[in-house]
C-alpha cells in the first residue's frame, strides 16, 4: 500500500463531517467494498477519533515535532494497528493496515495511523498542515519537495491568491 495515500486519506478523513451512515458511505464512495459493512458506531467511532487526530495536525502546523510524535506513539497506543502482508497479487506483494475482520472505524483508523506515522518517519513531522485560508479550518499532508503547501486544495489557494491581489489593488487605488 502507498502510505502517502494513507496520510492523505486521515486527513481527508479529518476534514469529513460524519453525522451519520449515509455521510460515511459518501465519504468511502470509492472505496464500494466497505459501503456495506458501514454502521452507526463506525460513524461515532470515527467522530471520536477525528477529535483526537486533529491535535496531531495542530502541532504539525505549529512546528511541534515532539507533540506530533508523541500525539501519534499515543494514538497508536489507544488504536493498536494490525499490518498485514496482502497477497492478492503475489507479484507486487504490499501492506494493509488491518484484516478484513476489522470494522471499519477500525480499518480507516488504522490506515489513517499506518499512514502518518510513515510519512513522519519518512519526510518529517511538520508534513501536517491547516488551511491557511481564512475561514476554512481543513487539514492537509504536504508531501511537496520543498514543504510549501500551505492550503488544503486548489479551491483554498485560488481564493486566498484573489483575496491577496484586490487587497494590493485597493491599497494601491487608496494610495
């Protein structure tokens, strides 16, 4: 499995309101296998759970290195994750975060942690991000070469770049 996608994933996850079932099945819509299996307890699991990740996120942002370390060993203390071998294709043999047997609170919690974890291994642990857009408050994984994401998408980025250049225009038009 791309454990970049895996961190990308919790923060999409973090960044999902799920007030219900419904809202899960939409939020895993490409993901079709687990539709079915999804319940109301996934949903308050998740919602816990996204209370605790978004810390994590915060300290990130806030260049807190031990705070996202030490948020995370404790996450994965609290969700212990289960790393299997796949071998649905014995010629690209790769890693799942969880069994089958798992719910899918535990299944997405699980990837979300396997994920975020690797990526702070592997590239840092200010790789986590909030939207410097105002007034949005989602969170983001910069996995750019020279750590300059700033906005959760194109849509943040655009706005924030146009609210920037008629703030100049006007300031120049007043002076």
């Amino acid at each position: 499995m791309d454990f970049i996608r895996y961190a990308e994933r919790s923060a999409a996850l973090l960044n999902e309101a799920l007030p219900d079932v419904d809202a899960l099945r939409a939020h895993l819509a490409d993901r079709e296998w687990l539709v079915p299996q999804c319940t109301d307890r996934d949903c308050m699991l998740l919602r816990k759970f996204q209370r605790e990740l978004r810390s994590v996120f915060e300290a990130s942002a806030s260049g807190d290195s031990h705070g996202v370390v030490d948020g995370l060993n404790e996450l994965m203390v609290r969700h212990p994750i289960t790393p299997q071998i796949s071998s649905h294709d014995p010629q690209h043999l790769h890693i799942h975060a969880a069994s089958k047997s798992q719910s899918v609170a535990e299944l997405l919690v699980g990837e979300a942690l396997l994920g975020l974890a690797t990526l702070v291994c592997d590239l840092g642990p200010t790789r986590l991000g909030i939207c410097a857009a105002s007034p949005c408050t989602n969170v983001y994984v910069d996995t750019s070469p020279n750590q300059s994401r700033r906005y959760c998408s194109d849509r943040c980025s655009s706005r924030a770049n146009v609210a920037a250049y008629r703030a100049r225009q006007k300031a120049t038009a007043s002076a």
